[in-house]
C-alpha cells in the first residue's frame, strides 16, 4: 500500500516562499502522476498543480505563476514551491498519486499558515 | 477555470437513497468521461470514491454508483448508513488538461 507524508514548515512570511515535500513509502511508484491539492479551512478542494510520468507538469492557471512542482524519483520524493504568499494561501497542502484523471493515494495533510 | 457546482448540502434518513449533482462545462464534464467523486471526513484527507464516471475503486460499497447526462455528473448513496455521513467532492479533467474540484456537498444523515 502506498503511503504519502507532506513536511515542510507550518508557518510562512507574506510575501516569502512556501516549501512542501511529499515523501512517498511502502509502494512502486513508477508510472503515477504526482499532486499537489490544496483546502483552505472551511472550504473546498484546489488542484494546484502536478507532475506527469514524462516530467512534465501542469499547473491550475492561477497561481500558476508562483507554483513549481519537482520530484527526485531516486528518493521517492516530490516538492512544492509557491512563491510571493499571501493570506489567502493558508490552507491544508495534500500531495497525491493517481493517474491522469483520478487521485488514488493521498497524505494526510500539512497545515500551513501565511502570517507575520 | 471555475470550479464545478454541487449543492451544499443534502440530507437522508438511514436507507434511503440521496443523489449529489456535479455541473461544469463541455470542456470538463460534458467535454470527457473522466469525472472522479472523493469523500472527506472531517479532519481526514479525501478518500476515491468513484472514477471515469461509474466506475468502483476496490473495497468501496456497491451502494455508492455514479452517472453523468450532458454536463452534470451524480452521486447516489443508496441505503443511506451513519458512516455515508461527511463531505463529498467532484472532479473532471478538464480541456487545459488540468483538473478542477467541485464546490462540495455536505451529507447529513438524519
């Protein structure tokens, strides 16, 4: 069974950058797509972006801009960058496995709050 | 790129039947049949309920099916359980190749 565990700091700076790591154990991973979804509290589910097989990767059109999504597949590890935060960026970050059109495996969510 | 509508809530007696409805587009839903439905407990992450419009995951009830007419995806729950109870989510691959979400539907059981 594949497991999926999101680290990174809970607490970011305005204007600063966000990191996030999804560490990816107990599976082959090969041949998935790799998700980074976001929640604010209280609302829905945001794709933000992710990567294909290939190692090319999509992004939602915004923020789009600020987001870069990497994977090390020599470490089973894939990485979430967003940069110019705001408030409006705090939420719970999931990563994810699936394939093209469906999320099969999710962590279980990181907080990160945007304050000063 | 809009998030797909869902009512906010819907709400059930233990057995009976509720139905979720997903609406976008021709270029999510009504454009691909790709639409996925998760389930979400409180504080928990989203659970693959259903992908490619009808189709099971291994392990889930046969109570739950789902559909899709035109550019509106559903969710049945039949025999409504206590369990059923939590948030559920559309999705659709979309004509950017991305994925958008649905807006969510509470589920109460009454």
């Amino acid at each position: 069974q594949v497991q999926l565990q999101e680290s990174g700091p809970g607490l970011v700076k305005p204007s600063e950058t966000l990191s996030l790591t999804c560490t990816v154990s107990s599976g082959p991973i090969n041949g998935y797509y790799w998700y980074w979804i976001r929640q604010p509290a209280g609302k829905g589910l945001e794709y933000i972006g992710r990567i294909f097989p290939s190692g090319n990767s999509n992004y939602k059109p915004s923020p789009e801009s600020r987001v870069t999504v990497s994977v090390d597949r020599s470490k089973n590890l894939f990485s979430l960058k967003m940069n110019s935060v705001t408030a409006a960026d705090t939420a719970v970050y999931y990563c994810a496995l699936g394939d093209m059109i469906r999320l099969d495996y999710w962590g279980q969510g990181a907080l990160v709050t945007v304050s000063s | 790129q809009s998030a797909l509508t869902q009512p906010a809530s819907v709400s059930g007696s233990p057995g009976q039947a509720i139905t979720i409805s997903c609406t976008g587009t021709s270029s999510d839903v009504g454009g691909y049949d790709f639409v996925s439905w998760y389930q979400q407990h409180p504080g928990k992450a989203p659970k693959l309920m259903i992908y490619e419009v009808t189709n099971r995951p291994s392990g889930i009830s046969f109570r739950i099916s789902g559909s899709k007419s035109g550019n509106t995806a559903s969710l049945t729950i039949s025999g409504l359980q206590a369990e059923d109870e939590a948030d559920y989510y559309c999705s659709s691959y979309t004509r950017s190749t991305t994925l958008v979400f649905g807006t969510g539907t509470k589920v109460t059981v009454l």
